[in-house]
C-alpha cells in the first residue's frame, strides 16, 4: 500500500477511535449518520461518493476529499470519472479549488499504485 494511503488510513482510524471513546452522543450521532448517508439506497454508493467528493471539494477539506476519493476508488469509479467529478468542483468552487484538485489527483495515483 502507498505510504501516503497508509498513513492517511493509520491517522484516520487512530484518531476516530479517539473521538468515539469520548463517549459523546452527539458525536457518535453524526458519525453514524455520515456512515449511514452514503450506503446503497436510491443513488448508488459510487454516486453517493462522487456528491461527497465534489461537496469536499468545495468546502476545500483534503481530509474529506482523500476519504471520497479512497471509497470512489474501491466502488470503481475511474481516473475518467473522478476528474470529471472534479471538474465539476473546480466549476463550483471556484479557482481556489485547485490546490485541492492538485492533491486529489496526487492521492488518487497513490491509490492507483496500490493496485499495480
């Protein structure tokens, strides 16, 4: 696995557990309706997950943006496809968008590289 899939992976999980043995309702409210958001339901999960990463994208959260672009990934979803959907943020976002579009491209070869 690339280095900087691993660590985003390592960081997020280390810190989740954290955050959720704080025991806080409201918390763990809003982290299980994000999870339950972007299940199979009327849009698929790779539409359900291309919204999110244009939504990321926009709010300029790398964070947010590397999670999207991980779950896209393992849903199929294409080099073609996702900087479609980033052309689509870049539109909405404004130019301010692009050092994120930078780092999601640089992300997404680091996922493309874990599967060569």
């Amino acid at each position: 696995m690339s280095q900087k899939v691993q660590e985003f992976n390592e960081y997020r999980s280390k810190m989740n557990e954290k955050i959720l043995a704080s025991d806080n309702k409201v918390i763990k409210r809003i982290f299980n309706l994000d999870t339950n958001t972007y299940t199979e339901g009327h849009l698929s999960v790779k539409t359900k997950e291309l919204l999110g990463l244009v939504a990321s994208a926009v709010l300029r959260c790398d964070d947010c943006i590397a999670y999207h672009l991980e779950t896209a990934h393992k849903n199929g979803v294409t080099k073609e496809e996702m900087m479609e959907t980033m052309s689509i943020a870049t539109l909405v976002g404004g130019t301010i968008v692009i050092p994120h579009l930078r780092r999601a491209v640089e992300f997404w070869e680091a996922l493309e590289e874990n599967n060569q």
